[in-house]
C-alpha cells in the first residue's frame, strides 16, 4: 500500500493549499483532534475518513474557524492564518458546504446566494451576472431566477457550492456531500468537483463511502481516534483496506443470509393517500404489506412522500383515506405514543428534531419516547438508575463512543448519536421497525454493526419499513424494494438482482420519462 504522506511533505510550498500542523482539540474527556498532520495539495480533492467520532468534523471546524484548535497551526497558501471565526475563513479564501442545505425555500437562487454577501456585487444585475459567470465557469448549471422551493437535491447543493464560491472560496470543505444524492447525482457532483480542480481550487471531502472516495479524491488522509494515521494514494488500497485502516484491525467477512420472511403479516398499509391542498397528492393510493422476518426497502429521491408515509404509519400526521393494521388490529387513529408502546420502534430522519434532546445527558435520552416502558420506570415513577445501566448497556453493545453516560447527547459525533438512537429503539424488542435512513452518517464498521442487530431481530420476526437514500443499505439489507415517485409505490425489486443504477432510473423517472417531485 503506497503512502504519499512522505511525498505530501516533500510538496512544493507553492503547491500546498492548506497545511494543518501539530493540531490538537480537546473537549471535557476528549481527545477529538491529537497531533493532527495534513497537507492538501493545490487543485486536488483530498478525502479525510474514519470512524464515527475519529475527528474529522472537529478538524473541519477549525479548518472553518467554528472551533479554536488548543495547539497547533494553520496554513493556508503558506501564509500562517489565525481564524476565529467563519469570516475569518473566508477572507483566507476557505468555504463550507454542510451537510443539511441552509437556504431558503421561498428565496430564489439569486437572494440566497447574495444573502449576507450584497456587498460584494449588489443584488441587481451585478450580482446576477457574477452567478451566471460561476455557474458557466465550473459547469454548475445554475439560474439565478429559478425559485429554490422548485429545485431537486442535487440542484440544491449546487446553489450551495456556488454560494462558497460566490464568496471567493478557493478552498472548499464539503461535509458527506454524496449522503443525499441517487448515484446519477452522485456523478454530476464529481464532474463539477472536476472543473473546480482543473481551475485550481481545492477540495476537502468528508465522507463515509469508501468506494466513492475512492473514485473522487486525489489523496485520502485516514484518521483514527483523533489523529492522522496515513495519507494514501487511492490508486494503491481498496475499500477494505481503507476500511482497515480506520477501525485499526482486519474486518470481519460478511456472511450471507437466510431469507427469514414469514407469512404473518405484520404492518398492512392500504390504499392512503394524502392531499396537500389543490396540489398532487402527496401519498396516491399506497398499498405495502411488510411481514414478520421482512425488511421492505423504500427508495427514492428526497421529497417525493417517503417521509409523510413515515409520518402516516407513526401517527404523527392523519390520511385522507386508507387504513393500517399493526397485526391484527387497525392503528389508523392512534396517537404516536400508543403506536410506539404497541410495539413499533420508530428512527426518524431528523434526528435532532425528534429523537434526542441534545443538552440533556445519554441516559436522559435513553428514557426519551420510551418513559411509560420497563426499564426506564419502577410503578408510576422514572427509575433513573435502571435506565442509566441500560444506557451503559446500549453503550457497549452498540459501541456508542463517548467517556460517559452523563454527557450530553449534543456533545457526541453524528453517527455516534445515530448509535444510540438505534440501541434505544432496539432495546424494546419491536414487532416492527420504522426506520427512516437509520445508518446515515454511521462510518462502514458501525454500519455492518448496525445491520447485524437489525438481521439478528429479523430473524426472531421483525418486520421493518426501511427508508434510505443509501442505496446499497437497501440492497444489503432489504428483502423486497419498492420505489417511491411522487406518491405512488412501483412494483417490486429483488435486492439480489437490482443494480444502484437501475434503481436510480426509477427513483428519477428515467425509466418511465416521469419527473420526481
Ligand atoms: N462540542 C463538543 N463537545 C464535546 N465533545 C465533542 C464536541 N464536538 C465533538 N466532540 C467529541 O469529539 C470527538 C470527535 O467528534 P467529531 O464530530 O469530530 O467526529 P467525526 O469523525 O466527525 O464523527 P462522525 O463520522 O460520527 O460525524 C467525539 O468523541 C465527540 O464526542
């Protein structure tokens, strides 16, 4: 396996976008940054992976001027830089794409772009024409008119990058940027990232899919526990290796599975619909049966009723028609609370919206959704000290990574957050799971982990609803895919033989020329 962390340090100066040195960050009982050493190479894109809580956000943060490094250096086109702020990063030429889109919805292109920046171009013509000139320039494909509520996902992001670059980043950070995207987004975003190299700026990428980084980056920084393991050259490792090289140790071989599906019926969703207004219905006559011992996959791009069917099983939002049965027995008008004590555990999307209190510790999460349940109450009152040795348990089984229980939820990495939230739901033993994106931002050892508690409660009957933009998640693990296009279900996909790509024509419409919503 060839390193280019000797050759990194014998780049140019001239070459050098951005050198990270001796950085280190501390939190109370954390060592999140230790000693970090990177060099990024102008014009390149430079991948950082590792585990779910290695570091990789923190150091992005720095690098951002969110967080305050405790010791070490930055440079930036060889200039030593002192950056406190955000502003700060972009006066050194440093912009950053997050992972949750922060525009406007009723703005259009041209007023979130210059939003917080009408000095630089005006909000008239001026600016109009600098956003024409981007978009031409890296191949982005944007219109300063279009009104963002009318734009896909992708088209979003886009809007997002040219934002950074309409504020003279030269130096781009991009959090999971492929997290939400079909793969013929997927590749559109790499050909842009391709202009931007060839017109000299520079990439830093975040991201957990191997095989994309693999394909997208110039050079891959590994980072381990907090500090920079190896800088290696993608054309010498594989996924597996890599994969390696961030738990530390040789991964196990997957095994492959039994089909566990019975005939038992365990969710029987028939014929909702959901209107919004005049416009098309959101949900159009959905009809899906998940048995015990199955997992049905649901595919498709963001937005076209994935998440109100969610939102319709859990009892969180009525249907203008149609019933669900939970077993034998009709749920249609119960109360979320009623639904998750019957037995259906439930991950959201959001998880900061609606499965955690971020200032409030582990162990108060734990109880979280779940205070009317065994072990978190002794009679009518909350029994702390028996959810608190059920939060160390879901900690361990889980590998929760954190120094304590009485931390706060917020103070944990993402996908370790992810961790958590997953072993509460689990630890309920559910005859069903509704599980939207339950693995998003996990690193590729935690989600092997996750699917594994997932097939081991399939296999004593559980039945899932699995909702993911992560196309191989719904390949590896579902049993039946069905693919959700504004509102309606296609017929079924068989997992063992469907491709990403296949499924991605149908989550766009391609195969049918019909537009997602
Ligand atoms: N504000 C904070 N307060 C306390 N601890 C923190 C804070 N931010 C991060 N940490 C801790 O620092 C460590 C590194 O977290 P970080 O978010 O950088 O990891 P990551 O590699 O980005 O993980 P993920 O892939 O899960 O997003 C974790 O142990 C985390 O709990």
């Amino acid at each position: 396996m060839a390193t280019t962390a000797s050759a990194a340090q014998a780049v140019p100066q001239t070459e050098v976008a951005v050198e990270l040195h001796g950085i280190t960050k501390r939190f109370p009982g954390v060592v999140a940054n230790h000693d970090v050493e990177i060099t990024v190479r102008r014009g390149t894109v430079h991948a950082i992976v590792g585990e779910n809580g290695a570091g990789k956000s923190t150091l992005m943060k720095i690098l951002y001027g969110v967080q305050r490094p405790d010791e070490g250096a930055i440079a930036v086109n060889g200039q030593q830089v002192d950056l406190h702020s955000p502003t700060d990063a972009i006066k050194a030429g440093i912009g950053m794409v997050f992972q949750h889109f922060m525009l406007a919805d009723n703005l259009t292109v041209l007023e979130n772009v210059v939003l917080g920046a009408e000095k630089l171009h005006g909000i008239g013509g001026g600016a109009r024409k600098e956003i024409e000139r981007i978009s031409q320039a890296y191949g982005l494909g944007v219109r300063p008119g279009d009104l963002v509520a009318d734009l896909g996902v992708g088209a979003r992001q886009r809007v997002e990058i040219l934002k950074v670059l309409y504020r003279g980043a030269k130096i781009l950070i991009l959090d999971e940027p492929t997290a939400v995207l079909v793969p013929q987004e997927v590749d559109e975003l790499f050909d842009n990232l391709a202009e931007l190299k060839a017109e000299g700026l520079t990439v830093l990428f975040i991201s957990h899919k191997l095989d994309e980084v693999l394909k997208v980056a110039d050079d891959i920084t590994v980072i381990r526990r907090g500090t920079t393991v190896q800088t290696v050259d993608p054309k010498s490792v594989t996924a597996r290796q890599l994969a390696e090289l961030m738990v530390g140790s040789e991964l196990p071989t997957p095994q492959t599975e039994e089909s566990t599906v019975t005939d038992t019926v365990a969710l029987e969703i028939r014929d909702v619909t959901l209107s919004a207004g005049a416009g098309p219905k959101v949900l159009d006559d959905i009809d899906l049966t998940i048995h015990a011992g199955e997992v049905v996959g649901i595919a498709g791009v963001e937005g076209n009723g994935q998440a109100e069917l969610v939102e319709v099983v859990m009892g969180m939002r009525d249907a203008d028609a149609g019933r669900i049965r939970f077993g034998d027995v009709d749920i249609t008008d119960w109360h979320t609370r009623e639904i998750r004590e019957a037995g259906i555990g439930y991950i959201p999307e959001d998880r900061h919206r609606h499965a955690l209190l971020l200032d409030a510790p582990l162990w108060e999460n734990r109880i979280l959704g779940h205070q009317t349940e065994e072990p978190n109450i002794n009679g009518f009152l909350i029994d702390a000290k028996d959810a608190k040795a059920d939060t160390q348990r879901i900690v361990d089984q889980y590998d929760v990574r954190t120094p304590s229980i009485h931390v706060t939820a917020g103070s944990l990495s993402g996908g370790n957050q992810q961790k958590l939230i997953i072993g509460r739901e689990m630890s309920h033993a559910p005859k069903v799971l509704v599980a939207a994106h339950p693995t998003r931002g996990v690193d590729v050892g935690a989600q092997s982990a996750i699917w594994d508690h997932i097939r081991e409660a399939r296999r004593e009957g559980l039945g899932v609803l699995l909702i993911s933009a992560d196309l191989d998640e719904l390949i590896g693990l579902s049993d039946t895919i069905r693919v959700i296009l504004r509102g309606r279900l296609s017929g079924e996909f068989d997992p063992d033989s469907v491709t990403a790509e296949q499924l991605g024509a149908a989550m766009t419409g391609a195969d049918t020329k019909e537009e997602p919503a």
